[in-house]
C-alpha cells in the first residue's frame, strides 16, 4: 500500500504578514510536493490573550516593526511577489477571521482558499479596511452565496467555532501565526512556526526547495 499524501494544517489570520508569506509559498510549492492543505482561519487576538501564550503583537514592539519593513520587503523580493504595509497595522480582523471561519463551515476548501488570498490582497497589496463589509463581501468569490457567508460571521457557532478552535490549536502548541501541523505519509506530525522554515518542512517530508535566484549587487 503506498503511502498517503502529506497533509498540512495551516493556521493563519490575515493581519499577520507571515502568515500572507507561508501562504504563498505552500500555494506555489503543493503541486511539485504533493500535500493537501487544509486551512484553519484563528484569531490572533485570541491566540495571543490566551493565559498559556501571553504575547504582545509584534507591532507593538517599535524596533520589531522597522525590521519587519525592511525584512518584508526582501522575503518578497526574493520570492516575487507584491506587498505593502497597510497605513492601518495591526488591523482588527475578528470580523474577516470570523468570515473566514464561517466560509470554512458553510462551504468548501476551494471557496475558502479564494476568500483567503482575496482577504490578503485586499490587506496586504492594497491597503483596505479590514472591518468593512464591503471590503470582506468583495472578497467573497462569484457563484457562492455571497449573503450567507458574510451574515455567517454573527452566528453563535461561528464565533464560538472560531475560539475552540484558537484554544485547541494553543493546546497543541501554536502560540501565534502562521502555524503548520504537518502529517506526513507515516502518520508522523510536526508542528512548523514561521514562513522562514520551509527548509524545514521540505527536509521533513523529503521534498527540496526550488531555488531563489540571487540578488542583484
């Protein structure tokens, strides 16, 4: 019998610009490594409130954020692809992650996917507000019940769904975004934090990086 397909449970929330990072490279690298990526919209907030993590954002931190500037801007140098630090950072994203959380519960992983990397676009390459309706019903793909999805965001087992989910997650190790619980074909599992360790999860499944092409002196 040959072995299942690696599975990797992505838990992102839109307002973390690492998250936008992972998500990117894991979209581009699944067809060449073969996993399936199953994604689990948190809540920052609530990760980082909870009593075991205790975290202040790393916007807060005056000196994290200038790096983060100067870091983003190589990550997507290196790796091609547009961003920008929204004027509005950290943004408030409970409605989107509740959003997010609801469309995973009332339709499928493709619709999911879409709203997510519209969600990221809309933040992180066009600077929009998080907390308008507008913003997050755009984000919202054609064909899907566009009315539904979006008013799923006030439904009690969406919002109760959505902190179950950020307190199991904590319990089994994550302590802030993206984080990846990966299965491999085994059955073995390892949890990854951070994009900057895909090296890591290609030695993990056995798999190798594409390379980056050098900066230009």
């Amino acid at each position: 019998m040959s072995p299942k397909q690696p599975v990797i449970r992505f838990f992102y929330d839109v307002v973390s610009p690492y998250s936008f990072v992972a998500f990117t490279l894991l979209r581009r690298l699944r067809s060449q490594w073969g996993f399936d990526l199953v994604l689990e919209p948190v809540f920052l907030g609530f990760v980082l409130s909870n009593p075991t993590v205790n975290t202040p954002p790393p916007a807060f931190n005056k000196q994290k954020l200038r790096h983060m500037g100067q870091d983003l801007a190589r990550v997507t140098a290196m790796h091609k692809f547009t961003m920008n630090l929204p004027k509005v950072f950290p943004a408030n994203t409970l409605k989107a992650q509740r959003m997010l959380f609801g469309v995973k519960t009332h339709a499928d992983a493709k619709t999911l996917e879409e709203t997510t990397a519209n969600l990221y676009k809309a933040y992180w390459e066009q600077g929009q507000d998080m907390n308008s309706l507008e913003v997050l019903a755009a984000a919202l793909p054609a064909g899907c019940d566009k009315e539904r999805l979006l008013n799923s965001m006030n439904e009690d087992a969406v919002k109760k769904g959505l902190v179950t989910q950020c307190e199991e997650a904590v319990k089994k190790g994550m302590f802030g975004t993206p984080t990846m619980f990966v299965t491999r074909g085994d059955g073995q599992e390892q949890m990854f934090f951070g994009s900057d360790r895909m090296d890591h999860l290609a030695y993990f499944l056995g798999k190798e990086l594409p390379p980056v092409q050098a900066a230009k002196l």
